[in-house]
C-alpha cells in the first residue's frame, strides 16, 4: 500500500496571494484568481501579496505587468508590501536547486520530448509520465538538458478548500519532473513554492486548471521541510467554444477600467456571493470592499461554468 502524505493545517495568519504571468492585458479568468484570493484573505483579516510571475522572457508581453498593476490599483485592490518579481530571483531558485542536489534529491536529464513521447509506459496528468531513463545517469555521449526532482511512489493526498480530497501517485501519474529546464529557465513548480516559502504565504486560492500540478508542489514543500499552504482552487470560467476563458481569447473577457465594475460584479456573481444589481453603480473599490463584507465561500462552485460576454 502506497505511504499517504498529507496536509495538517494550523490556526496560522492567512497571508494570501495573486501571481499574474504578464503575458498580455488582464482579462475575466485571471480577475476571478485576483477576486477570490483577496476575498479569502481580507475576509479573514489576513494579507493579501501580489507577484508578477515573469519567469518565462519569451512569453512576456512588454508593458503588460505594469498595465495590470495599474489597473488593480484602480480596481480598488491593495496589497501587503512590495510587488515581487520571479525574474529578479533567479539566484534564489538556483540556490534551492543547488540544496536538493546536494540531498540527493534532483537529477541532470539528457531526454528530449520526443525520447520521452516514445518510451513513456503511459500518458500522465499534463504530459507522457517520464519513464526514469536518466534517474541513474546521463548516458554516454549524451549531455544533460534539465534537471528532474526524483518522485518516490507515495499518493500525495490534500484537502482541496473547494474541491474536497484529491489524490495523485507521482511516480505512477507524473514521474520525476522538471525543475530545471534545457532553456536554462527554472520551471514554475520549484519558482512558485520557493516564491511561496519564502514570502510566507499560507493560503494559495487559483485556477482549477492548476489542481493537478498542486502534488507536485506539495511533494516539493515536503523535499524542502516546508509547510504546505491551504489550498482552494477556483472554478474555471469557460468560453463560447467550451474552453477556459484566457488571453487566446483576445479582447473577450478583457477587463478594463472602463468595464472595471461590471467585470467586478460578474466576477462576485461567477463566484457565487449573488450581488444585488444595484451594486452596479458604485465605484469599484466599494464594489471590492462589499464583496469583502458579504464573502461566503461555501457559496463558491464546485464546477465549471460557462459565460459569455457578447452583450457586456
């Protein structure tokens, strides 16, 4: 029988937080992880940080993280301390790297996808389940191209704050994955829980897209002797052709100043808290600030749901 990890959460201070990618301009997806992690920590009377998760260059959109920045402020959110920046922790990440080499606990890996594509025993949650081909060395002739953390056969087992218990075997569903990659860029799984370590967050609310990836994470906290944060994944606002609702999506879903309020109350509606319309007339951050005082999260679905903005 597999060893079962689990989460054993504390009374400790809600420190919350919104990781944006700067990838292009706020839209109605990643406004709802800016609304319910704010509404879970400020309802709590806890804090509320912001970090622009710019680790990837070539998908940064120039001006984008400023322009999102200016318009939360505008929307009435406020955050806790100083804005962080993944692109300027590279040092840090490298030193994490270097700490679970030196356990025993990452290894260099000269596969390429296509290797992998074609030796994987199956498909896993997001990719072909990595089949250990580098776990006892880089073969001969071969140089490495990332780094992988080594999985042991264990079920990490956590309590989604929306979704109930979830459970995933690593070793079966996942294999050892990257935190390293072959383009020198440090993969989002070691940069966001470092991130999170390090800034003391203790409630990540997001996406349920990223559900499958919060194993791995919790995995991670575990390697480094960490506490795993709670975890409450929101769910997902899906388009007019049955997909998430993102920045693919160009202008629909765009989320601007002018439309601040409406996006706002859409958002508190999407998210269950059934706002009257005659909140429509207030500003945003009176908006926000109702939102905070009427916040029932019990209310939040448990499932994906359909919106469409051809009239807004």
């Amino acid at each position: 029988m597999d060893n079962l990890l689990r989460i054993n959460h504390s009374s400790q201070p809600v420190v919350g937080r919104f990781a944006p990618s700067p990838t292009g301009p706020l839209h109605f997806g990643t406004l709802l992880a800016a609304l319910g992690s704010y509404l879970l920590a400020k309802a709590s009377g806890g804090s509320w940080l912001l970090r622009i998760e710019d680790l990837d260059p070539p998908r940064v959109v120039a001006g984008a993280a400023e322009d999102i920045i200016r318009l939360m402020e505008q929307l009435g959110f406020e955050w806790d301390g100083v804005v962080l920046y993944q692109s300027q922790r590279y040092e840090r990440y490298l030193q994490v790297l270097e700490q679970l080499r030196n356990q025993g606990r990452v290894f260099d890996c000269c596969c390429s996808r296509r290797e992998i594509l074609a030796s994987a025993p199956h498909a896993g949650e997001e990719a072909p389940v990595y089949p250990g081909t580098c776990r006892n060395g880089i073969r001969r002739d071969r140089v490495e191209r990332s780094v992988r953390l080594r999985v042991s056969n264990e079920s990490i087992v956590f309590q989604d704050g929306i979704f109930g218990t979830q459970q995933q075997n690593l070793e079966a569903e996942v294999g050892d994955f990257i935190l390293h990659r072959a383009d020198g860029l440090f993969a989002y799984q070691l940069a966001v829980v470092v991130d999170d370590i390090d800034t003391g967050v203790t409630q990540v609310v997001r996406g349920a897209d990223l559900l499958s990836s919060t194993p791995r994470q919790i995995y991670l906290y575990n390697c480094l002797n960490a506490a795993v944060p709670e975890y409450f994944h929101l769910p997902l606002a899906i388009g007019d052709n049955g997909k998430k609702l993102s920045k693919r999506h160009g202008q629909i879903g765009s989320v601007t100043r002018e439309n601040g309020v409406t996006m706002l109350w859409r958002a508190l509606e999407f998210l269950g808290q059934s706002p009257p319309n005659g909140l429509l007339c207030l500003s945003a951050g009176e908006l926000l600030r109702w939102g905070v005082e009427n916040f029932h999260p019990d209310l939040i679905p448990k499932r994906n749901s359909r919106i469409s903005f051809s009239e807004s």
